[in-house]
DNA sequence: TCACATTTAATTGTTCGCAATTGAATGTGC
DNA sequence: GCACATTCAATTGCGAACAATTAAATGTGA
C-alpha cells in the first residue's frame, strides 16, 4: 500500500515544526509592525531598544543587549542609526571608559507617545483575548528561557 | 505617592510584548539548530527550504516561498548558495519559462538521513512534551495566521 | 608594580529579510 | 495580431543578526 509520507518523516515535516511557527509567526509580527512603525521613523529592532529606553534611561549597551538578547555586532550600528536619526545620544562612561552610555534626547523621549498607539494597533491585529495572549506569551518566554537554558552549557 | 513605573506605560513594557516572546523565542531556537546544522552545512533558512524539498521536490521559487513566507529576494540568493553546496538544481521550466524549478541533488536526498536527527534535539533541547509542544504550535500558527490575514487587506 | 586574564565595544565578513525596481514570459481583451 | 496588464525571478540597497577578531580599559595575583 503506497503512502504519500512516511510515519518516520514526520518530524521532519514543516507544518510540524514549532521552530517554524515560532519563526514565521516573528515574520508576521514585523510585517504588521512596519506600517505602525515607519510612522515613527524605526524598526522593530530600534523599536525594541526604544522600549528598553522608556523603562530606563542612561544604560550601556550591554544591558540593552542583555535585555534584548542581542550583542554588539547588531547594536552598535543600529545605535549609530538612532544617534543620527537624533533620537539618543552615546557617551563614553567616566567611571568605566570601556563602557558606552545610551542616554535618550529630547526627541527620544517625545517619542514615547507617539508609540502609544502601537500596542493597542498589534492587539487589534492579533483578534485575539488580552488574557490569551498573556497566556501564550508566558508559554513562549518559558520555551525560550529553557532553549536559552541549553544554549549556556 | 510616588510610582517607578506609570500603569499607562505597563502596555509599552518590553516584558508585556507578546511580539518580543515570539522574537526572542525564535532567536533562542536559532541559537540552539546553529550547531546542529553546521554539522549538515546549513543555515536555519536553507534547512527549512530542505525541509518543503524533501516533502515535494521539483518545485517552483514560487512554491517554496508561499510555504515559508518568503520572497525571492531571500530564495533567490540562498537557492544559488544551496546550489553553489550541490544540495539543489536550479533549472528554467520549459513550460513557463518564468518559473525556476528547484530539485534536490543526489547529495540533497542524502541529506536527509543525516537531518533526522535534528528534532529529536530540539525536542530534548525544549524540554518540554510533544502533546505541549504540539498545542503550542497550533496556538502560535493561530496567531501567525490572524496577523497575516490582516496584512492581506 | 607588572604580567595576565577579563570585560566591553567596535569592526569585519557572511547570511538573512524585505522593499522597490527591472526584465522577460505569459495571459487578456479588443 | 497587438497593446496591455500580470506573473515570476532576479537585482539592488538597506537593516538586522551573529561569529570571530581587535583594541582599549579594568581587575587580579604574585
């Protein structure tokens, strides 16, 4: 009897993978951002440091990346794009001259509520339950936070 | 009395972003295929290129880039660096002279043995049980599909 | 103090991801 | 048959993402 799959390729099948889901579901999350986001002039990476930012201001890069992530290689020049688009501004630290300070302008912070209304859009978007989302989110940073587990070993 | 963080800002916080969980989980998934796929001589986005191949082969540009939403602006480049591996043909239809028919090699069916392995790593890596991760996914693809429906308007 | 390791950011090179454009092939309406 | 729009891949340019390396500042131990 000829079969189209095998049983043992199914965990090699696409619509299996929640790497994939986890992966493409990111992809449509940036492709909803962007028209939200190029009104405020960033993307969603400089989105995401802006986020970082508005909690707390005056922070080197590391923590940002802690936050985030993500390293040097991708911050530093991302930085460079916001410090020329006049939205933060990069200072060598006193007490530690290894360390770059990220501190916001003025316009950095105006900023804050012109983004307001990009949640509110995102959660529109999603049709979904804030409780459900809540719920799906903790799912997700649990997955990740073991996957980072494993990574660290 | 005074607060460190107003409640009008909890919906800009990095924490409350269901949209950073999907893109820090989907770096942290990376992070853990990257030596897993090194031993294949693949990246991320050309293991799952092999993934739609080895359920379908012969397939337009086209195809491959509606199951992974992608465009080919992405396939393009990655398909000739798969055939520059010898893991993919890339041949004009003669039908449609448009389309780019891409076909595993020989070495590109073989690869496939080797890649078993692979999710049963993640599996491990996630630690987490199939009938989770499985539920999961279906949540995830849920809201990827909602948010792609919306930019389709 | 001085050799040494550690920390931090910057740099370089490769690969995605996508918008916008180009150009060739195909389909259509008249 | 012929103008026209559509489809498809390729190209270009920009912004991530990350590995690997570099270089400067700092910390540590003898």
């Amino acid at each position: 009897m000829p079969r189209k799959h095998s049983a043992a390729d199914a965990p090699l099948r696409l619509d299996n993978q929640i790497c994939f889901a986890v992966y493409s579901a990111a992809h449509a999350f940036n492709r909803v951002y962007k028209p939200l986001l190029d009104r405020l002039g960033l993307t969603y990476p400089q989105y995401l440091v802006m986020l970082v930012l508005w909690e707390r201001d005056d922070v080197p890069v590391k923590d940002i990346g802690e936050k985030l992530f993500l390293d040097s290689g991708t911050l530093t020049p991302l930085l460079k794009r916001l410090e020329a688009a006049h939205l933060v501004k990069r200072t060598r630290s006193s007490e530690d001259e290894r360390q770059v300070l990220i501190a916001l302008t003025p316009q950095g912070h105006a900023l804050k509520d012109k983004a307001r209304a990009v949640p509110q859009s995102i959660l529109a978007a999603s049709d979904c339950s804030v409780s459900e989302l809540v719920a799906m989110k903790d799912e997700i940073v649990g997955l990740r936070d073991r996957l980072n587990a494993v990574i660290g070993e």
